[in-house]
C-alpha cells in the first residue's frame, strides 16, 4: 500500500471542496461498495465502485486529463483506484484523504436516503 501511496496524490478534503467549487468538469466519485453509498455519500458525488472502475471510468469520463477526486470508507481503496486510473492514462487523479469518515467528520455537505416512513408520507 505505501508503494502504491507514494505514487498518488492525496488531497484534503477542504481542498478537494475548493476545486469542486471552482472547477465545474472536476468529478467526486465514491469508489465504496453499492451498499456503502447507497446509505449515505458526498453530495454532489457519483459513484463508480472500485471493481467496476476499470471496466467503466472510459465510457463515463471519456477525457483522462478531467480532474477526478476519488474518496472510499478511510482513504485506502481510493489510493489504489487512483493508481489504477493513472495506470490507465488518467492524468488528473486524487485520493481524498480520510475518505467518507473524513467527509463527515469535517461536517462537509452528505446526501443520505430519505426514511421510508418520510418516502411515502407516514408518520
């Protein structure tokens, strides 16, 4: 992992907000598992989990220059998708350091799914 960790660039997660904000074609994609970010992720995040992302990063971000900041439970599945994208020819590739945890404990903004008693109007 540590090798693999020297090869990357990891970012804060104050830093990966500010380039979110000021850089429209930037990309926050969660490479957790579909269940992982189904309960609760990043706002404004997409997700392309770590065993799909080989098979699926060309077709959704077709230009390997486009700034992608990729985050996964603590920050070590997002290292090595990041490295794999670089391996790919992705040019523009950061992890978020801490990951969802991070995310949350930094009070960054989340989406959630909506209780289903709140989905269908019942109290």
């Amino acid at each position: 992992m540590n090798a693999r960790r020297g090869s990357v660039h990891e970012v804060t997660i104050t830093d990966t907000q500010a380039t979110l904000a000021a850089d429209p074609t930037a990309h926050l994609i969660d490479v957790r598992e579909d269940r992982e970010f189904a309960a609760g992720h990043a706002a404004g995040a997409s997700h392309l989990a770590r065993g799909v992302l080989e098979r699926d990063i060309e077709q959704r971000v077709p230009d390997p220059a486009t700034p992608l900041y990729l985050y996964c439970g603590g920050g070590y599945r997002s290292i090595l998708a990041a490295d794999t994208l670089q391996q790919m020819g992705y040019t523009n590739v950061h992890s978020v350091i801490g990951g969802w945890r991070g995310w949350q404990d930094a009070g960054a903004p989340v989406e959630r799914p909506m209780p289903s008693s709140a989905a269908d109007g019942t109290p």
